[in-house]
C-alpha cells in the first residue's frame, strides 16, 4: 500500500468527526461537506511526516477551513434536515451519535429514532444559537466546548492570543447557556410532552459526558446554580455523598460516572449503574429551566425493584 493509500484511509477513518465538526460551525450539510473535502485537498498537498495526531491536525484544518468560509459569507442560514436523511454524523439521526463519539470517543449504538430525537432537540437547537455568534466567537465555542480542542490551538487558527480565544468562548458560552434557558422554558410549557422528555435524555446524556471526561465547565454549564444531590441510606453505604449548589455537584461528578449507563428510568431520563447487568445504583436527573436542579442517587434494592428501567445504548 503507498503513502497516498494511506493517507486516504486515514482520512476516511475521521470524515464523520470531521463533518460534525464543520456541520456545528457551519450550521449547512452541503457546505460541511465542501469544507470536509477542502480539507482532504489541503491534507493530500501537505506534508504529514511530521503529523503525530492526524485527527487533530485535521481538526484544526476543518476549523479553519469553516471560519473562512463564515468569514465570507453574505447572508447566513441553516439547512434543514431531510426525514430520509441517512444515519451519518452530520445528519438529524446522525447528530447525536456524532456529538457522543467527539466528546468521548465512543460510538453510539442506540435506536435511530432515539438518536434523531436527540439531534432534533440539541442539534439543531444548538446550531439556530450558534447563528447568533461572530464566526470567531462560534469557533473558539464549538472547537473548545464541543470539541475539546485547547485554547493555544485554536489561537493559532483564530489569528488571536490564547486568552483571547479564552474570552471568546466565555462570552460565547454565557449565550448559548442564556438561549439555552429560555428554549427549555418553552419546551416546558409546550403541548408536545416527547419534546420535554427528548430535551432530558439530551441534558443527562450531556452531563454523563461532561462527568466521564472531568469537564467542569460543561458541567457548571449543565447545573442550576442552586443544583443539589442526594443520596439514600445504600447509596451512601456506597459512598455516595450529597452536595449542595452547583460547584459542590461539579466537584463530585467530575471525572466520575465511568461505569453509569444512559437508562429511561419510569420513563425518564436517567443513569444506571448496573455491574453484570444488575442495576445496582439509580441515578435519577430532575430538570428545571433547561438544566439539573436535583440529583438522587437511589441504591436501596426495594426501591430499585420497584422501578422500570430500560437501558438506552443497548
């Protein structure tokens, strides 16, 4: 197999992260797909000798590529997705599974109805408040916050210092996080009930994400200021402990629930810790204005016993 071979599949291994990647910045399916094949034509031309992590060179190529081209745009707009769309990161079922696997490198196995649930409520939600931002303030957000691509490598394909990249996203960030609560206020008070509950499973899976990768600020971003948890008399005898406000809730989940599992708890959304296949601890989110207010950690088998479980990613 030559070099160019190579190369090639090497590309094709990160198209999808890197059409998620460009469909969140760029908010358009046929402009991702101009930038994805902008960067395979700047990749073929380069040399990568010396490129130790192709997935991040990459990375930082597509995101210049995409800031370029929102730099030139003349009117702005978002694609809509088409039902029939095909389950690709990038697509309405295909958002979700994308936005798991870039923010902690694993696939995502569940239903396709699930899955387009999830990109229709985060997805496209998050895209139509991304329109609001400059194409720097949107970049540093997606690439930071979404992508956990650091400060000092975004500077370089911003054109700006490290901490000013870091302000950039802050002040993005403090918009998404105020559109975020006044969205979820009118999916509260809709008539739709599927909207609410595919608005939490979205919430919780976030927040599972944010845990397992030691993300405190995402967490922060997920919890009401006033976010509190508590635990049972068996959750503690695992040693499990309470918290009160979101900084104490941040602290204790951060880097944690490696073992939690995505589950519909009476048909919420929730988490399950379930060694074997036997549920042994119950984690269950409660939502008010678009973020968590209330975490309880349930370990108390006649409780457990009592509840339904449906475990979402198998």
């Amino acid at each position: 197999m030559d070099q160019n071979e190579l190369l090639a599949r090497g590309f094709e291994a990160h198209r999808g992260h890197l059409r998620s990647v460009a469909y969140r910045m760029l908010g358009s399916l046929s402009e991702a797909d101009d930038a994805v094949q902008e960067s395979w034509l700047r990749l073929s031309r380069a040399d990568t000798s010396g490129v130790e992590n192709l997935r991040g060179w990459l990375t930082t190529v597509v995101g210049r590529v995409c800031l370029d081209m929102l730099r030139s745009r003349t009117s702005r707009r978002e694609d809509p997705l088409p039902d029939d769309a095909p389950l690709l990161p990038g697509s309405s079922a295909g958002l979700a599974r994308g936005a798991a696997e870039l923010a902690g490198d694993r696939g995502g196995s569940g239903d396709p109805e699930h899955q387009a649930e999830l990109a229709d409520s985060v997805g496209l939600a998050l895209l139509v408040v991304l329109e609001t931002l400059s194409p720097a303030e949107r970049l540093a957000f997606v690439l930071h916050d979404l992508f956990a691509v650091p400060f000092d490598e975004i500077a370089v394909i911003a054109g700006h210092s490290p901490a000013a990249v870091r302000q950039l996203a802050s002040r993005a960030r403090r918009r998404v996080q105020g559109a975020e609560v006044q969205g979820s206020a009118a999916v509260h008070e809709s008539a739709e009930p599927d909207a609410g509950r595919a608005r939490q499973r979205a919430v919780v899976e976030a927040f599972l994400d944010a845990s397992r990768n030691g993300n405190f600020d995402a967490l922060l971003a997920l919890l009401d200021p006033d976010a509190v948890v508590r635990v049972d008399a068996a959750a503690a005898g695992f040693g499990a402990e309470g918290a009160d406000g979101a900084q104490a809730v941040a602290v204790t989940f951060s880097g944690r629930a490696q073992a939690a599992e995505l589950a519909l708890i009476d048909g919420a959304a929730g988490a399950v810790w379930a060694p074997g296949g036997q549920p042994r601890v119950v984690f269950g989110f409660t939502l008010e204005g678009g973020r968590i207010a209330r975490i309880d950690i349930l370990a108390d088998p006649a409780v457990l016993s009592g509840l339904e479980l449906a475990f979402v990613d198998r």
